[in-house]
C-alpha cells in the first residue's frame, strides 16, 4: 500500500470513529468537514471538528452544542433519509465501536442510540464535571474509549 492510500485510509478510519466515539462525538461533523476541506497549516481535525462543534466558539462544546453537532453528522451520512445508519453508511469503521452505540443489537444505528451513546462519552469525558468538554476533555475521552475497545 502506498503512503496516500495509508492516508486515505486513516482519514477515513478517524471519520467513522468520531461519530461512533462517545467522547469524540463532537468530532463527528468536524471530521467530516475535514475531509471535505484538509487542513492547512497544522491545524489537525480534531481541532476542527471541535471548533465546527463549538458554535459560540467559547472554547467549550456543551451538551446542547454536541446534539447540533452530531445531529448534522448523523444527516450527513444518512444517505438515503430513513433516519437510521448502516455499517455500509459509515464507510470504513471499528465494528467493535459500532456494536457499542447499537443498543439494541438490530445493526442499525438510530439517532436516539447515537445520543444516548454521546451523552454518556461526555459525562465520562467531563473531568472537572462543568457540563461540557474542552477539547483537551474531548481529545482523552476519545483516547480513552478507543483503548476500551482495542
Ligand atoms: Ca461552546
Ligand atoms: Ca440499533
Ligand atoms: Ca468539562
């Protein structure tokens, strides 16, 4: 394989694992707006896919920011509007992420799975318990829950 298929791979690895990372999940969007537009100028996507998240640009992607984030995420990949994902969706992902977000086994995510998934990466993620995650909060979380699954 050559270095730009590496890439490409990885890139679209890093897609697929924001929207099924809890503490990632603000880099759902972000991801996503990354690959459409690479970044320059050391700017990682993770950073901006943080700063697509934070809205009001305080520094702070709280619950409410992390719903809009990941609600245009999930629309984005939702190809054909039936309001679920598929594992062909996604593109290439870490089936074992998958299954965690899949509550309830049927192979297909629903919004209100990838929520409750969100919700609960956020409280884990939230260190100094303010409700929201920094992206030094949000950059452990995602750490943190790819090691879980590995
Ligand atoms: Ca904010
Ligand atoms: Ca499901
Ligand atoms: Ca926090």
């Amino acid at each position: 394989m050559g270095t730009r298929e590496r890439s490409a791979r990885r890139r679209g690895r890093a897609v697929a694992a924001a929207v099924l990372c809890g503490g990632a999940l603000a880099i759902g969007f972000g991801a996503l707006a990354a690959v459409a537009q690479p970044p320059s100028g050391g700017t990682t996507p993770e950073r901006l896919a943080f700063e697509a998240a934070d809205s009001d640009g305080d520094g702070l992607v709280s619950e409410a920011e992390m719903a809009r984030d990941a609600a245009a995420a999930f629309s984005a990949l939702d190809r054909n509007r039936d309001r679920r994902l598929t594992r062909a969706e996604l593109g290439e992902h870490d089936p074992k992420l998958f299954d965690r977000v899949d509550a309830d086994r049927d192979g297909v995510l629903t919004f209100s799975e990838v929520m409750r998934h969100k919700l609960k990466g956020l409280e884990a993620a939230d260190t100094n318990r303010d409700g929201a995650l920094s992206f030094e909060e949000m950059l452990a979380g995602a750490r943190k829950e790819l090691e879980a699954v590995r």
